[in-house]
C-alpha cells in the first residue's frame, strides 16, 4: 500500500514536468496492483487444514502408472456446497490414486477435501524438492482425493471441449502413423506440444546439444507454420487478396496456439505474428521492440505469474537479444542476399544466446559447448521437419495418409538426433556445476548493453570504448563463473525421509554416493529418484557415480564407522546381538522398544519416517518410559559427521 501511493504520488508530480515518465509510473502501479491481486505469495490461510468443499477449474493434469495429478484453479470454497463463496483465485494440486479417473482440461471439479501446505523436506544440502517446483508456478497447497470425495464434474465449455478434442487428435496424427519411435516421440512434442512421454534421455541428448528448445513449442515453431501457410496461401496474394491471406493465417496460428494450451511463448509468437500480418495489410510500418512489449503486456495483464516462469524469460530475452543484435552483428550486407541470409541464421544464434546464456546457467546450471553446430544443422532441417508436420496434419484432417511424407519425416528427424549425438560426443560438450547467484545478472546485462552501445556507435572512438568495457565486464562475469568452485565432500551420512522406504545416504571420498535402503527390492526406483533429488549436491561436489548397496539380502544393514555403528532394522534377519550407537527402526519392525534394548542397547533410537504414525507414537511412549533417547525422522532431520580418516562399512 504504501509502495503503491508512492508511485501515484511520483506519478502525479511527474505530469508537470515529462508525461511519458508519469505514464510509465503509472503503468508500473497498475502493473504492481495487478500482480498483487492476481499472484498469491504462499499458501491462504483460509483454504488451508480445514475440511473444505471447494471448486475451480482443471487447468493441467499428469498422469502416470500409479497416480493421478490434477492442478485445479479454485476459485469458490465454502464448509457446504449451498454456501461456496468466492475465494481468490489459487493454484492447489490434487493427487488420486485412480490414474483412470476421467479429467480433462477445462472441467470444473467440486471436491471435499483437505489443503494441506506444500513443504520442502530436504535432507541434504542442496537437495531438490518438489515442493520448489511447485513454488515456482504458485502452488503452495496440495492434498490426495478419492472418487468419493468428488461432488460434482462440470464439463468444459463448447470451446474448450474442441480444443480439447483438437489436441487429442493432434497427438494421434502422429502416434497412429507409420512415424520411426523417435519421430513420433520428436513431432508429438515439438508440434503437438505433448511432452508427456519425451524420455529423459532424448532430453539429456537434446540439452547436451544445445538445441533443447527445439523439443519444446516455441516462437522459432510457431514463425515456421506461419511461413509455411504463407507459402499455401500465395495465390490469395498474387490475385489481390493479399488482405484475406494475412486474416487466414492470424487466424491459423491463433487456432493453433488455443489448440496447444496458450504457452507464453506461443502466445507471444501468435501476437507478434498479429501485429506483423496486421501492419502489412494497413501497409504501417511495424516495430519489432513495440510489438514484443505489447506481447508481454498483453500476456502479464492477463496472466502476471508468468513473469517468474522460466519458459517466459528465456523466450522474450531470446527475441529481444536476436531483435537488439542478429542485425548489428551480421558482417555481409544485404544486397549480398544469399550471402546474407546464410550469416543470418550464424547471427541468430549467438543473439539468442547472448540473451539467454546467462539464464540458461542459473536456471539449470549447465552450458553446452557446441550450441553453434547444433543450432545451425538443426536450423536447416527445422523448417523441412514442421513443414513436414504440417502436411500430414493436413492430410489427416481429409482422412489421407501418406507413407513417403512419414518416410521423409522419419529420416529428417534421425538425422537430428544423429547432429545431437554427434555434438553430444565432442569432448566437453557441456559444463555442468555452475550454480551462480542471480546477482550476477546485473554486471552480464552491463555488459550486453555495453556491447549494443558499441555495436551502434558511429565513431571509431565510441566504439572501441564500448567493445572494450564489454570484453572487460563480460570477462570479470565469466571469472565469477568459473569460480563457483565444487564444494568438498563432507565426511557425513545423512537419513533420507521418505513415505515408503529408508535411505541411508553415505558420500565417499572417490566421487560416489552409496545408498543403504530398506527397499532391496526397488534398486532402480532409488537409484532414479536420488539422481533426480540429489543432481545439485552431487554436482557442486563432483559426485559422478550413484550405487544401491546390498541390493538384494533381505537382512538388516549394520554400518560401522570406525567405532560408531548404526543398525537399521527392519524387521527381516535380525543383526547379531551386539552393542548399537544408534538403532534405526524402519517399516517392517514389528516388536517392541525393550527388545531392541536387551538385543542391542542402543544409545539413541532413530524413527524412520516411514513408520506408521501410530506406531511411531507408540515406540516414542515406550522410549519414554525406559528413558532411551529416540530422534523421530518425521519431524526432524539426522545426519552424522564422522573423521574424514575413516570409512562406512556396510554389513
């Protein structure tokens, strides 16, 4: 509030002296206002740990072999269903155990449950949760909904329900197609948009390469059916109904992006697209600076937490940069066209990622060596590939198919995957384990505007003055990067709280992580969700290597640390009797606290976070009444330093 009549107060002082400046403040205050309306800051107090009926609308769902993830947009909310009242709109996530539960885009779900806060449980340093994920898009309450619990399901509306149904048959064009499995896993994800079923390892090759973004539907993808449908229409053009042609193919990429869920990205895309075709019909010029500040507008206005989503970001500092730079850096003038256009997509590129760079290492902490042979084959072949796509849409729409089209598509999109494995293989294809502070921003953007200030110099003086201070400052921001040095691995086991198991977690002086479960049967599960949990820690410590011990012995774990030793019990072939620093009960147990005491005599009892809460409850009273201390894991973590001249040995 008070930020709020600051700015109006500014704003009103400014009007006597420059009226753009007041209206940019005010234009900051209905922005601010408009944000704080429409973002909520962490979870609201009245939606949360109470036995709720509330309503809203489904705006995503996920599902996989076991469960059902819906993100509902509540918008209503009431103790009865005859007294829901309006609630400020928030983004809660609904999980089921019933992935055959119909959910579709659109529906409006009324459920009785309980909203619970999303809370980050991290166990080690730097451990990712998936509670931050779910920060990042504004959703701080969750809870699990049974078929029972549902009161009512209102279909989507006309609309929705055909774009609904559009997408569907989108993504079955492609499936249903005598497509190769990667191209149909490529076309289903960079046209359909469907990223569903994209494997991890197409990802990581795509990521190696530079080109990731080809695998997620963009401006690039949305600028290429616009092309592509330009071309279809230029009979319209040359018989003088060039105005028809520019409404068909607004309306063709508006469709398409309603059809696709109305990404930022494409959404930007579609409005520039608007504002071009719309210039050229009214023959106005058009500004391309103007035109993607309306399109961020246009999208905040609409949908203010878009600005912190990555997808966002990195979207409008790409076409910014390639706005700002592609031109200045091209050496060949234009009446050189073929010479040109080939510099061209050389220019792009580097504008792109003189754009994104330093957020592509903030955000996912790696930077591809080799961008520039991936982008520029990937380029060339891009075109051919949506093109392609296209046609076969086309096609299906009047019922055709066509083997040579899927043939060559096939055949294009090996060939990209072989240009990703081919830079993928170079050595040092990309640096991993940089994790900057977001203030490093500030000098990289310094920099970059020190370059433009040069790059639009006319004087030879200026300019050298401003490519120096660039060099100099991009230089002092590289420095910083490459100091963000590996942190060591600290002598440390730490418990890892998990619902369904236990896992002890023993970092190694050799680049290795062991992992001592109580799931000896489930070693790749483990395996995959420490590589997802632990990609930070490991990384900042040069951890290359993750291994499940005693994956197979269906008998307790004792581990030994020179004379420490800590047995987790689980209620399987019991450890020999002996003397126990700490005893870790695990789900499993089943006896009592006094048998632990006269088999083993521990000093502390650890309580697994997987163990039944009631029974946790009883084992906590017995420690009690024995007077043994006991740590519960479910409401507080436990790691344990050892001296670095020793070494766990698992038993």
């Amino acid at each position: 509030m008070w930020l709020a009549i600051l700015l109006l107060t500014a704003a009103v002082i400014t009007m006597f002296f420059n009226r753009y400046a007041a209206i940019l403040i005010l234009t900051v205050l209905i922005g601010l206002t408009d944000a704080s309306v429409s973002i909520p800051l962490g979870p609201a107090p009245e939606l949360t740990g109470r036995n709720l009926i509330t309503e809203g609308e489904i705006t995503d769902f996920k599902v996989n072999e076991s469960t059902l993830r819906l993100t509902l947009r509540i918008d209503r909310a009431g103790p009865d269903t005859n007294k829901l009242v309006k609630v400020r709109p928030h983004r809660v996530s609904l999980v089921s155990t019933n992935p055959g539960f119909d959910a579709e885009k659109g529906q409006r779900l009324t459920v009785n449950t309980i909203l619970t806060p999303l809370a980050a449980t991290r166990d080690l340093p730097d451990e990712i949760d998936f509670a931050d994920f779910m920060a990042r898009n504004q959703i701080y309450l969750s809870s699990f909904f049974t078929e029972k619990q549902v009161i009512r399901i209102q279909p989507p509306g006309f609309l929705q329900t055909v774009f609904n149904a559009s997408a569907e048959r989108l993504t079955q064009c492609f499936s249903e197609s005598s497509l190769s499995p990667f191209a149909k896993e490529f076309m289903i994800s960079a046209l359909a948009g469907d990223t569903t079923d994209l494997s991890d390892d197409t990802r990581d090759l795509f990521r190696n390469a530079g080109i990731s973004h080809v695998l997620a539907i963009s401006g690039l993808h949305v600028g290429i059916i616009a092309f592509v449908i330009s071309i279809v229409l230029w009979p319209l053009y040359i018989t003088g109904f060039g105005h028809a042609r520019s409404i068909i193919i607004i309306a063709a990429v508006w469709l398409y992006a309603m059809i696709i869920g109305l990404p930022a990205s494409v959404v930007r895309a579609a409005l520039m697209a608007t504002i071009y075709f719309t210039g050229r019909s009214l023959q106005r010029r058009t500004s391309p600076l103007n035109s993607l500040a309306l399109a961020a507008l246009c999208i905040l206005v609409v949908s203010p937490e878009a600005m912190f989503q990555i997808g966002f970001q990195l979207s409008f500092a790409a076409v910014l940069a390639i706005i700002l730079f592609a031109e200045r850096l091209n050496p060949v003038g234009r009446r050189r066209r073929i010479a040109y256009n080939a510099a061209s997509y050389l220019c792009v590129t580097l504008s792109a990622v003189i754009g994104t760079g330093i957020l592509t290492i903030i955000y996912f902490h790696s930077f591809p060596t080799y961008f520039l042979i991936g982008n520029l084959l990937s380029a060339l072949l891009l075109p051919f590939v949506i093109g392609g796509g296209v046609v076969m849409i086309t096609l299906d729409i009047f019922g055709l198919h066509s083997e040579s089209v899927c043939l060559a598509l096939s055949w294009l999109c090996e060939l990209i995957k072989n240009i990703c494995e081919f830079t993928s293989s170079l050595p040092g294809s990309r640096y991993d384990g940089l994790y900057l502070r977001e203030w490093i921003v500030i000098p990289t953007a310094i920099s970059v505007i020190a370059l433009k200030w040069a790059l639009d110099a006319e004087k030879k003086k200026k300019k050298t003055v401003g490519l120096t201070a660039a060099a100099i400052i991009l230089v002092m921001a590289v420095c910083c990067i490459m100091a963000s040095d590996r942190q060591p691995t600290e002598p440390r086991i730490y418990i890892a709280r998990n619902k369904h198991h236990t896992d002890m977690i023993i970092p190694t002086q050799n680049n290795e992580i062991k992992i001592v479960t109580s799931a000896p049967n489930e070693p790749l599960n483990v395996i995959s969700r420490a590589e997802f949990r632990y990609r930070d820690f490991m990384q900042k410590r040069g951890i290359v290597t993750l291994s499940v011990d005693t994956t197979r012995r269906r008998n307790d774990r004792l581990i030994t640390i020179g004379d420490v030793s800590i047995g987790m019990i689980s209620g399987k072939e019991a450890l020999p009797e002996g003397k126990l620093n700490y005893a870790l009960l695990c789900k499993g147990y089943r006896s009592g606290i006094e048998m632990i005491d006269n088999c083993y005599s521990p000093d502390t009892i650890l309580l697994a976070s997987d163990l039944n809460p009631r029974t946790a409850r009883r084992y906590m009273n017995e420690c009690d009444e024995l007077g043994i201390p006991f740590v519960n894991l479910r409401d507080k973590k436990w790691s344990l330093d050892y001296p670095i001249s020793f070494s766990p040995i698992v038993k």
